[in-house]
C-alpha cells in the first residue's frame, strides 16, 4: 500500500489520480501508524512553507516523516518542506537534505511555470529518462544544489531539480502532472 | 529550456464543450473528457475548462466535470466560470482543478485575488483579463464581453500581479472568433509589464498566429479553441512546425 500524506496543501488527489492510473492503490492519510506502515509514502504538496510546516508540526507529523524508513517521495512544496530552511515566510524545514529553499531573483517570469528538461539526472529515478526529456514544473522557490542533488535544471539559475539522501527522494517538478514522462518517474520511484 | 506552452481551451455548456464567435452563438463542439484526452495524446501542454455561461447565469463550475476529468488526463488544467469566492477555489482544487481563473468577479471585487493567493498560493491562481480596443485604448471588459469597465488593460495586469495572481491569459475581444489572429500589441504591452507569465488568447487562425505572438512578443504560452475542436489545426503538426521555426517548444 501507498500512503499519501494528508496535510494542508492542495494537489493530493492528483497524486492519487496518477497512482490509480498506473494501477497502484494508494490511502491518503496522517494517520502515524498507516505512514509507518506503508511501502512506500508520498508527500505531495503546493502550498506555502511557513502554514505548511506550522500544520506538520502541530499534528507531529514533522517527527513521522524524519523517521519514516521506507522509500519517501517528497513532490514540490513535498521537496522544499525537506530541506533545511525555506526563504519563504522564514521556515524552519524538516532538515532531512542538506540545502536551503531561496526565491528566485526576478531575472524572468516567476514563478517557473510549464515544461522544462533537466541539465543534469542521475540515478535509479530516471531510468528511461534523459536530459531532453520535458517535465512540468511550477514553483518561485528552489532548492540550492548539494550533495544530496540528483538532478539539476535551469532556470534564471541552475537548481535542484531532484534530491535524494537514504530512502528519500524528492522532485521539485510534478511527476503526477508530466505525461508519459512525468509516469515514467513515478513508476520508478514506485518499483524501488 | 522552458518551453512555450500550448494550451487547448474547452468552454463548457452543461458539460459540453462549445465555442462562440465573438463569444456569442454557441455551437457545440463535443464532448468535453473525450476532447481532453484527445488533446493529450496531441501533446497539449495544459488544457483550461471555462463555464461559459456561469458568470451570466450565476452557476458555478461543473464539480463532477472536474473530477472526471482529474481522473483521465496526466498533464495540469486551469477551470473558471463564476469563481467569486475562496470557498469555490478550495471546492475545484479538491476535486482535481491544478488552477483556478477568475475574471469578472475579480474587476468587481480585487482582494478576491489575495485571499485566494493567500490561502492555495500564487501559483494556482490566473487572473483572466478580457480586453478590448476603443477609442485607440485597451480597456478591460467583463461579463464574457458584454460590460465595459474604468479599467485600463495593462493598469489591471500591473494590479493583478501586485495582488498575487500567478498568470494572466489575456484575451483580446477585438480577435476572439475571427481567426485573424492574436492582438500583437497588447499582449507585447502586458507581457512585457509584468513578471509572471501570460497567456495569449482570442484570434488563433493558423499555424503561422502562434509564430507571430511566440516572436513577437514575451507571451509565455498561447490559448486556442475552435480551430482546435473542429480539427482545423492538429497540435501535434502545430508544435512541430514550430519547432521548426526554432521557438522552445516541448
């Protein structure tokens, strides 16, 4: 069983719209011992950083996360709540990689909407990927590139289009929303 | 590389899809999921669902639309039609809607703009600016075109983007419907006096409409309709062609 995590930010049924479209079935729940249980968790999320972690944390769900051991996908809002810090409302993250969350300077439209292919991939989340490949994005924060960085893009500035560290993964670009692409990545991340 | 993107717009009348000239004289034009997926398929990049007839007749956005159609379809959609509160929003984002569009609601009443940016984010929120040309002016028009209103165009899109909308899809009144192709002029002026994307709407004819307004101006994607729906134009050959003529297309 999937477990998505249930919090206070949009987009959670789409999560669940591309598992079932893939034929895997999936709860969506902030239940501590369904997360626990799980195979695999996703956390999903477009929202703001500051109400978003403010809801984690009082509900515990921050500790649940830090402590989950099976593969966890953190997708977006998902990717940016598991870094260290975020420059949006001055948020204290979850810290499980290595890196900040910055605005980006408005040097181009923001936020960074539509398709865009990667600089950079590595790993066993993009197999059958390569770097023309086009994926959807849409977000004015990104995560700094760090060691934990699988996967760069580039827009205004190179960042982290893709981080993992131990079981977790975390993708700034919608996977749910790429198409055949976007599936590919998924089916990846659920295979694990 | 980001992308230009192709967006296919489906207006919806009781769960059909039509489309009017000059936004009046409805001809229906099929069924709405299948034409979504269909344009899938052809690579659209995003797809919007407008309820027409909401605005005018005060219905809301077709709910169960919204959810049949998050089922089926794997790339973003934007709904609008009568949007004029934050309970609405938070009603489609939850039945699958990736974005929001709020036009008319949003001349009458502007904070409408913040308290749904403040509650879903910027991201989900496209302020749609209806504009027509008089008097060698671009002023905003609401209520599907038939109210003319005090707002100056690119003063409204300027305002839009202070209150936190995420993108504008502009959609010029003198063009929509007459294939003559896209308003080149204000959508250069509004593109190039705001920082979030906009999206070109109202005129698309030919191939060559979506190679004037991606050159022309800073648009950063173009809306069609009919020319989509009556088969007109295959978005696969569009996006080719275009790629062709060496604009980022996906």
């Amino acid at each position: 069983m999937i477990a998505i995590l249930k919090y206070n930010a949009g987009n959670i049924k789409s999560v669940q719209n591309a598992l079932n479209r893939l034929g895997y079935k999936s709860i969506i729940t902030d239940n501590a011992s369904e997360l626990s249980g799980a195979d695999k968790v996703i956390f999903p999320g477009v929202g703001e950083a500051g109400s978003a972690m403010q809801y984690l944390r009082e509900r515990g769900l921050d500790k649940i996360i830090i402590n989950l051991k099976q593969p966890v996908l953190g997708i977006c809002l998902g990717l940016q709540l598991m870094c260290r810090f975020s420059e949006e409302g001055d948020t204290k993250c979850l810290g499980i990689f290595d890196t900040d969350v910055r605005l980006f300077p408005p040097l181009d439209k923001i936020p960074h909407m539509g398709w865009n292919n990667f600089l950079t991939i590595k790993g066993e989340l993009f197999k059958g990927i390569t770097i023309d490949d086009d994926i959807y994005y849409v977000h004015s924060y990104y995560a700094e590139i760090a060691s934990c960085t699988i996967a760069t893009c580039d827009y205004i500035l190179p960042f982290s289009a893709a981080m993992q560290k131990e079981n977790f993964y975390a993708t700034q670009f919608h996977p749910e929303k790429s198409a055949e692409k976007g599936e590919i990545i998924l089916k990846n991340f659920l295979e694990l | 590389m980001l992308k230009r993107r192709i967006i296919p717009c489906l207006d919806i009348k009781d769960g059909r899809t039509v489309k009017g000239v000059n936004f009046i004289n409805l001809i229906d034009a099929g069924d709405s999921v299948e034409l979504a997926k269909a344009y899938v398929k052809q690579g659209a990049d995003e797809l919007v669902f407008l309820d027409i007839t909401a605005t005018v007749e005060n219905r809301k956005a077709l709910t169960a639309l919204v959810e049949r159609i998050a089922a089926e379809i794997n790339i973003p959609f934007t709904v609008g039609g009568g949007i004029d509160n934050v309970k609405d929003v938070s009603v489609l984002l939850k039945a699958g809607a990736d974005k929001i569009t709020v036009n008319s609601s949003a001349v009458r009443r502007p904070e409408l703009i913040s308290e749904i940016a403040g509650q879903f984010g910027n991201q989900c929120i496209v302020v749609a600016i209806d504009t027509k040309l008089v008097n060698n002016e671009w002023v905003v028009v609401v209520d599907g075109g038939r109210t003319m209103t005090e707002f100056k165009t690119i003063e409204w899109a300027v305002r839009v983007e202070e209150l936190g909308a995420g993108e504008i899809m502009l959609t010029s009144m003198n063009t929509d419907g007459t294939k003559s192709g896209f308003s080149l002029d204000i959508t250069g002026k509004v593109s190039r006096n705001v920082n979030i994307p906009v999206i070109a709407s109202g005129g698309a004819g030919s191939m060559e409409h979506f190679k004037d307004v991606f050159f022309n101006t800073e648009c950063s994607a173009a809306l069609a309709a009919s020319i989509f729906h009556f088969g007109e134009i295959d978005i696969w050959e569009l996006k080719k062609y275009l790629k062709h003529e060496g604009i980022a297309i996906r």
